[in-house]
C-alpha cells in the first residue's frame, strides 16, 4: 500500500468517526434541550392575546406558525417573506435528500427533484437577505450575536458547496449514496474522494453539532413556547401559581 492511500485511509477514517460523532451529538443535544423544555415549570398564565379558547385553538396557532409563519406575517412582512422563502427552501433541499438515505427512492421524491433543485439554487437569496437585515437594521444589529452569524454563514456554505457539487464539479452519485447507506447501516465504506463533497459533508456535520446549542432549536422549542401553547381560559379557570408557597414569620 502506498503512502498516499494509507494517508487517505486515515482521513476517511477520521471522516467517518467525525460524522458519528456529530450525529451523536445531535441527537444526544436534541433530546435534552427537549427535555429541559418538558421540565421547566411555567409558574404563570401568559397567553398571548387574542388567545385561543380551546386545545383544538391551540393546535390551529402552533399549526399556523409553524407552517405559515402567521404570527411572523403579521409583525413584519418584509421578515416574513423572507423566513419563508428562506425555510421553504431549506425543506425542499432536505427533502430532494432522502434520495440518498432511502432505497429504494419513494416516488413521490423523484418528481419533485427539479422543484427542490431550483430551490437549492434560490436558497443563498434569502439567507443573504437575512445576513444584510442583520446588519443593516440598527435595532437588529442590536440584538444580533456572534452565533446568529455562525448559522446563516454555515447554512449558505452548505448550501453553496452543494450547488458546486451538483452543476460544476460534479460526485458520482452511486458513491456518495454508498457512504450514506453504509453510515445508516453502521457498515461505513471510503467517502468519496472529493474535495468539495467532503467539505460540504464536513459543514453538514459541523451545523449537526452546533444545532442543539444554537437559536436553530427555534424548531422544537416553539411547540413548549406557553405563550404559543396556552389556552385563554382565565375567565373559567383559576390558574395557580405552583411557586406560590405562604410564608410565615414566627
């Protein structure tokens, strides 16, 4: 064996040791952020008004903002174009990727392969306004961190890699669904020796392990948001405190 290819086993398998640890930490860090969410109390009634008046209201405003962004839409429509345009995109570039995790491919994401590649052309459009209303709106740029632009930067580089990879330097797609299904199927083989796919395979790895400790966990954490997930009850039911404890002075 010759020193090049031992020096490409060690990297493939750095590679792969990489990509386990990342979905470990994913998913590891998914869990319990969602458990520190079940857990903590929410001592008070805070609905946000005009609130829904049953639990069936509830599902329908969850439902709305997570879909539609109604809530989004009606503070800020400039925003709200482009969140969704943003987000839409960002679904379609997931979903055009089952490709590579099922076999064999379902129907349904064969035909909707030229929507979702278009999509992933698109998708640097909003992310880019995103960046610009960050910096270009004081009261933004106020409350803007280091870590708002670490997300939009890492999703615009995967986005932008896998764009290369697809129209100009393009990976044999029989070898990267090969390294997908044999990380699925903890059976790894050698990823495939390309420059760009292995940086964009790398970014995806790095977004999967910043994902549970970023604002990215928006996606879960709305569903245990209480003034998303109350009902407007306070007229027919007393709501009590649990932190209300009587103090007595001897």
């Amino acid at each position: 064996m010759t020193d090049a290819a031992m020096i490409w086993n060690v990297i493939a398998a750095l590679i792969v040791g990489f990509a386990y640890l990342s979905a470990f930490i994913f998913v590891g860090g998914l869990l319990l952020r969602l458990a520190l969410y079940i857990k903590t109390p929410v001592p008070l009634k805070i609905v946000q008004t005009p609130g829904p008046k049953s639990a069936p209201g509830v599902v329908a405003r969850i439902a709305s903002d997570v879909l539609i962004f109604l809530n989004l839409f009606q503070a800020d429509k400039l925003l709200w174009l482009g969140a969704w345009f943003f987000h839409a995109c960002l679904f379609l570039i997931l979903f055009r990727h089952l490709r590579y995790f099922l076999y064999p491919v379902p129907e349904i994401i064969i035909d909707w392969q030229t929507i979702c590649v278009y999509a992933g052309f698109f998708f640097p459009i909003p992310a880019l306004y995103l960046f610009w209303r960050r910096m270009a709106m004081s009261r933004v740029l106020y409350i803007s961190g280091l870590p708002d632009y670490i997300t939009l930067i890492l999703l615009t580089a995967i986005a932008s890699t896998g764009m290369l990879v697809y129209y100009f330097a393009r990976v044999y797609v029989v070898d990267v669904k090969a390294f997908m299904l044999g990380l699925l199927n903890f059976a790894p083989v050698q990823p495939p020796q390309h420059p760009i796919f292995l940086v964009h395979f790398l970014l995806v790895c790095g977004l999967l392990i910043w994902f549970p400790f970023s604002k990215l966990m928006h996606a879960g954490g709305i569903f245990f948001s209480p003034t998303r997930n109350q009902r407007d009850n306070l007229l027919k039911q007393r709501h009590v405190n649990p932190w209300n404890e009587e103090v007595r002075v001897d």
